[in-house]
C-alpha cells in the first residue's frame, strides 16, 4: 500500500499519482478515478465566492494537509449495534473490516458485500454500476471520492427481492489528521424493497467524505437512514444521489449531529411518473459546529410528490443551513411538492440560515415551501414551570417536543430509540434521559 | 394561608396594581371581580410569579412564606395552581406525559419517589371523569387544536390531579357556555374542602351561581373597592361596575 501521501492539499497530482501507482483494478475503474481527478482539478478548491459554498466555512480544513488513513485495529464494543440488523457491513477508515461485519444469512436475489469483494467476484459489476447517476457534477469532494476511494458497500437486490431486516453499515475513521472516502452503492431492482442504516462516526480529526449512489427502479421502495455522528474535531462532506424510476417510494432520514463542519449534498432525481420521495432532516447543533445541507429535487415526470421537512435545533454558537432546490420540468404535470424548513435557536448566538427555492416550470402543480426560526417560546416554558416543572427540564422537554417529530418519522424501532437517546442526552439540559421520554 | 399585602406591581414600567389588601384563609372561596384593565389577570400572573410582572412594593405570603421570592416551579411544588386564562398549546408534548412530568417534579420536590404508574393511570382516569374529558385527549398535545372550553376543561383536569392546596382560577369561565361552565364548576366544588383556598377571578358573576364564594372583592384601577358576602356579586350583576368605574379601564388604557 502507498506511502503517506496527501490526499488533500495544494499538491493533488503527486498525491494522485502516488495512489495510481499501487493501484490494481480493472482499466475502467481506473479511468473513472483520472477523470474525477481531472474533474477536481477543473472545479479547485471550493471557495466562499462561489454561490454553493458561500455559506461553508472550509478554511479549517483547508489549512490541514490530510494523509491517506493507515489501517487501524478497532475494538468491536465500540461500534454501535442495532438489534434487529443481521446484515451488518463496517468500514474502518472506508476499508471493510469483514472480522467487524455480518453477511451471513444473506436471503436470496439479494448481494450484499464490500465493493472489494464484488470486485473480486464480478468486476463487471462494479465497473457497470459505479458513478452511474447523474447529478453533483459540481460538487468537489464528490470528485475527489471518485478520486480516492479504496472500499465501500455494494447492496443489489434483484427484481421482487424483498430485505426483512435493515442493513446496518458503519463507516468509522480513526482520526490522525486523514481523509477518508467511503463509498455505498444500493440498486434496487424493479419492485425490490430494502431498509438501510448508515452511520459516520468516528475519533480525533480526519474528513470523511462519502458519497451514496441510490439507484431505485419502478415500484422499488427504500428507507435510507444516515446518521452522521462524527468526532467533535472532524469534517464531513458527504454527497448523495438518488434516482427514482416510476411508483418507487423512498423515505431518507438524514440525521446530523456530530463533526465540527458537516455537509451533505443531496440530488434527487424523480425519473418515472408517480415517484414519490421523503426526505425528512434534523440538525442538532452546539459549541461551534456547523452542519448543511444542500439538497436539490427534481421532478422530471408528471405526478411526483416530494415531501422535505428540514429541523435543526442550534444551541451556543451553532450553525445551520439549508439550502433547498426543488425543480419541475415542464412536463411534470400534476407534481406535488413541499419544503419545509423549520430552526430552533436556544442561544442568541446560534445561526439558521434557510435559503428555500422553487423552479417551477410546469402549471398545473402543487408546490409550496415555508421556513421559520425561532427561540423557545417563553409563555410555554412558563406554562410548564407553573405546573412545577423545573426551568431547565421545561427547556428540554420543549426542544425534545420539537425535534421529536423528526423523529416519529422514523419507523425502524431501535433507530429511533437510539435517537432519542442521542437527543435526550445531546439537550445537555440537567435532565434525564427519563425526564424526557418516559 | 394566602395573604396580600399592600401589593403594588408594574407591566412595562405602568403601575397596574395599586395596592391590594387581601387574605384568604384554609377553606374559604373569594372571588375577584372588576371591570376589563382593573388589574384582576396582573393579580393571578403576580401570584403564579410570571416574568414581566414587576412587584414594586407590599409581599405576598404563602402559608407565612414570601411567595414572590420564590421561582414559578417552586409555587407550583408548594402547592399554588394557576388556571390560565389562556391556556397554551404546546406541540408535541403529549397531555399525559406533561401531567405525570408535573405530578414527578412535585414528588420530588417532596422528597417523595416518582408516581407508580398504576396509581397515575387510576388517579388521571377518575379526575377525568370529573370534568368529562375524553381518553383521547390524554394522547393528544397540550392544549394542541382544543376548543376554549377543552382548553379550560384541560386546566381543571390538571389542577384535578395535582390536587394544589390553593388555585387561582383567571376568568376560567371567559368563553365557556353553560354547559362547559356547569363542568368547570362541578371540577371546582368537587374539590373544595377545608385544607384548600379559592381565588376565583371573573368578570361575570355567572360562574358564581355554581361555584358558590365566601367572599366576594371587586377590583378597580389596581385595588380593592369593595369586599362583601355572595350577595355583592348579585348586586354587580344589577346594578355592573359604574359605581366603581369612575375612571372605567384606567390600567387597561395606560398599557395600550
């Protein structure tokens, strides 16, 4: 395996050749890192005059020079699990750690591997399938994953195949100022139906910038849930392309609570008629840190629906943005599409920004989006107090009531526990996580 | 067990009560009532100790306590209850874990443990009965989407499970037709015992055909004008607040 190189800074091509250069993969794979390269090259570093970026603060990223993560022994204990998960995929530094993993039991019709494995197996596969969608062309980390990545998870699930059980997938870095670029690739084919549950997490400062690639064909339904829990030092900078075929459901759950800086950019692309997409968001912000998201829908048939409910909850000197897009082309006739975008502050010093637009190209539509911010509201807190709860429990339970229905969204039991876990413990409060959910 | 002594508060700054003598002892029901901006929902907010409402002279003890040094939470515990004249709505928190949450907080504050949830279910089931509320209310958001009357009911419902030894209840009755009102009524008598005081603040002197005072007190420009028996509130009813009124709305009007 290659030296420490940087895989991120001022000196991108002899780090770029320095990984080529110990690479053995089919010519195609190949071809698909050099133009993402070059792609990264034409697009530079992302800076704060450019639209999409003006709202991301990089400069603390940029100032480090990131190496490529050496392989690192992590303890099983301290990954999380999720009960009813029997498909279970970890990626340590976004190579597999199959002595961490679970693919045993695997039903019929279904793949569900390392891309390593499959590229081992079937390299076609992966050649075929691997940057397929459209959409993030713009998007500079998304290149530089094109670029850089070593490993990912492959989830393929043939016509009518149906997952009773979430797949639970880790990608978990190990810090030591790193980049890490990990990969998740879900097709499902016609009718086929799966629930997944992807986490970032990790320890010390490292970037972890994955990018998700959704291919959902007719009738497909797919729940994605992604919890982005990363160490308090570190940098997400995520990419996600969805593209639905026509009567295909999906519901994403994009869950942000960790990293210093974190950003996901979502593309969705509603590609047959009565397609419909969920995408159901919470922020949940303190101390210094910043989390965006960047999503655009595109409606390219008639009779679509997308339903966007954005939350974030920002306390001490956090940040937010949301950033919302939703196109329909002039054909989509009959489109029904809603964005919302709704912030709660708990410190003056906390900043939401909701930059909500619509492009709307089709007449007969029902399109809406709205967007709020606000503080607690001061006659409920009192309310609560004159029952006899205590100021600071009244607090919590009043911020828990209103991300909570983010939440409620989420119909995979032990998930939504543990993320009410997460919240309840996250309000920092002086309340007990029984104070709040009992 | 309440008493209010020469009590003079502010709103932004304009003196809204103006000195008020009041004492109401275990057991007895005393009725507030005056003409709109005479200061009678200031009294209530003073008492439950909400922020903005200045006190600039006179005390407030509570079982010889100093109530107004002590947080809103800290009344409750002790035993004050407040019924809003506008209860608030509070999205996603469910009716039922907000009542077991405040019956806790109180426990605790006692040094009891928290409630055994059998003996919650059956306490909040026959309270409910009291003032006829349905089960699904429970589940439901605080206050969320209820009518006037399902938010004033909800108000005695609580102040029914709570079981505080002194209620202030700010013009509970203000919206409420007779049927509503005879609920709201019947939740109150059911409760009146000699451990426990009334303040009951109306404008109309219908409420009090059915919950019966002991006292009756009529508030103009921020002080008492005059006290009496039941019979003043039949009076007022006859005869409305001119008497009293020579400056109608005074504080009503300054806080415009």
């Amino acid at each position: 395996m290659t030296a420490a190189a940087p895989v991120l800074s001022d000196r991108h091509r002899p780090a770029f050749d320095a990984f080529m250069a110990n690479r053995r993969e089919p010519d195609k794979l190949s071809r698909l890192r050099r133009e993402a390269f070059e792609r990264f090259e034409a697009l530079g570093w992302p800076t704060r005059q450019q639209e999409a970026w003006r709202f991301t603060d990089l400069s603390a990223l940029q100032s480090l020079a990131l190496q490529r993560a050496a392989d690192a022994p992590v303890e099983a204990a301290a990954l999380p699990t999720l009960d009813t998960a029997i498909h279970r995929l970890v990626f340590i530094n976004g190579r597999f750690a199959p002595g961490l993993s679970k693919l045993t039991e695997l039903p019929e019709r279904t793949v569900i591997a390392s891309l390593g494995q499959v590229l081992a197996a079937d390299p076609q596969a992966v050649q075929n399938q691997l940057d397929q969608l459209p959409g993030l062309a713009q998007h500079p980390f998304t290149a530089l994953n094109g670029t850089f990545w070593e490993d990912g998870a492959f989830i393929y699930l043939l016509p009518g195949a149906v997952l009773d059980h979430p797949i639970h997938i880790i990608f978990h870095a190990t810090g030591g100022d790193t980049a890490v670029y990990p990969r998740l690739l879900v097709m499902l084919d016609d009718g086929a139906r799966a629930n997944i549950v992807v986490e970032y997490r990790g320890q010390g400062r490292y970037l972890q910038a994955p990018v998700v690639e959704l291919s959902i064909d007719d009738g497909a339904v797919l729940e994605y849930h992604q919890l982005q829990e990363e160490a308090p030092q570190a940098f997400h900078l995520g990419g996600i392309k969805l593209q639905q075929g026509r009567d295909s459901q999906t519901q994403l759950h994009l869950m942000s609570f960790g990293g210093q800086l974190a950003r996901t950019d979502l593309e969705v692309l509603l590609d047959g008629e009565h397609a419909s997409c969920m995408l159901n968001g919470l922020t949940v912000g303190r101390d210094n840190q910043a989390s965006n998201f960047y999503v655009r829908v595109d409606h390219a048939h008639p009779h679509g629906s997308s339903q966007q409910l954005f939350k974030s909850v920002l306390d001490d000197k956090a940040r937010s943005v949301f950033d919302g897009i939703i196109h329909v082309r002039p054909h989509a006739q009959k489109t029904d599409a809603r964005q919302n975008s709704r912030n709660l502050l708990l410190s003056k010093q906390a900043l939401a920004q909701s930059n909500p637009r619509l492009e709307i190209l089709a007449d007969d539509v029902k399109c809406g989006h709205g967007s709020s911010t606000g503080f607690l509201d001061p006659n409920a807190e009192f309310y609560l107090r004159a029952r006899g709860i205590p100021a600071a429990q009244a607090r919590a339970m009043l911020v828990y009531a209103f991300a909570n229905d983010s939440l409620n969204a989420i119909r995979l039991n032990p998930l939504r526990e543990r993320l009410a876990r997460l919240l309840a413990g996250r309000l920092a409060l002086d309340s007990t996580e029984e104070d709040l959910t009992s | 067990m309440l008493e209010i002594r020469n009590l003079h508060a502010t709103v932004e700054g304009r003196e809204i009560l103006n000195g008020i003598d009041l004492t109401v002892r275990a057991g007895e029901v005393h009725a507030i009532m005056g003409p709109n901006g005479s200061g009678k929902s200031t009294l209530a907010n003073v008492i439950a100790g909400r922020e903005g409402y200045v006190v600039t002279e006179g005390e407030v003890l509570f079982d010889g306590k100093n109530l107004l040094e002590m947080e809103p939470e800290i009344r409750a515990c002790e035993g004050l209850f407040l019924a809003f004249q506008y209860p608030v709505e509070i999205p996603g928190v469910a009716n039922l874990y907000f009542l077991k949450a405040a019956v806790n907080a109180v426990r605790k504050y006692r040094g009891e443990s928290p409630v055994d949830a059998m003996d919650f279910w059956d306490l909040v089931h026959e309270r409910m009965e009291l003032v006829k509320m349905d089960e699904s209310m429970l589940k439901r958001s605080v206050n969320e989407g209820f009518s006037g009357g399902e938010k004033k009911r909800n108000e005695i419902f609580q102040m029914a499970v709570l079981q505080p030894r002194f209620a202030v209840l700010d013009e509970t009755d203000s919206g409420l037709d007779i049927d509503a009102l005879r609920v709201v009524a019947d939740g109150v008598n059911a409760l009146r015992g000699p451990e426990r005081g009334f303040l009951v603040i109306t404008h109309y002197q219908r409420l009090l055909d059915y919950i019966v005072p002991d006292h009756v007190h009529v508030l103009v420009n921020g002080r008492i004008a005059r006290s009496g028996g039941k019979e003043l509130a039949l009076e007022l009813e006859e005869q409305g607040y001119a008497l009293y009124n020579e400056e109608p709305g005074r504080a009503r009007r300054a806080a415009a």
